[in-house]
C-alpha cells in the first residue's frame, strides 16, 4: 500500500499521461499524428472517431 505523496519527473509524467507535443508543435497536430482517424467534434478529440450523438444534440 502507498501512503504519501509521490512527485514524477516530466518523463514519469509524460509516460503515464500518454506524452506531450514536442516543443513548437500544436496540441492540434500533435493528437491528429497520434491518433489517425480521430475526429474532431467542436473543442472535443475522439481518438476512435465520434460516438454517435443523441437526437437533437448541437456542438
């Protein structure tokens, strides 16, 4: 069992979140070159592609 606060280094922490664009790259780019065939909805990235809505609902 872990007790305590445990700090990552930025590489422990890129690791576990899944990374980070490298210096001068968008976000944008960044999840467009890591997931192909993610789909952008408004402000929202699905790296599988979009789920299907509900009836009725807008962006």
């Amino acid at each position: 069992m872990m007790t305590g606060i445990h700090t990552l280094s930025r590489e422990e922490h890129d690791m576990v979140g899944g990374g980070n664009p490298a210096p001068g790259q968008s976000w944008y780019d960044y999840l467009n070159e890591r997931f192909p065939g993610g789909e952008w909805v408004g402000n929202s990235f699905y790296p599988n592609g979009a789920p299907d809505m509900p009836q009725g609902w807008s962006h």
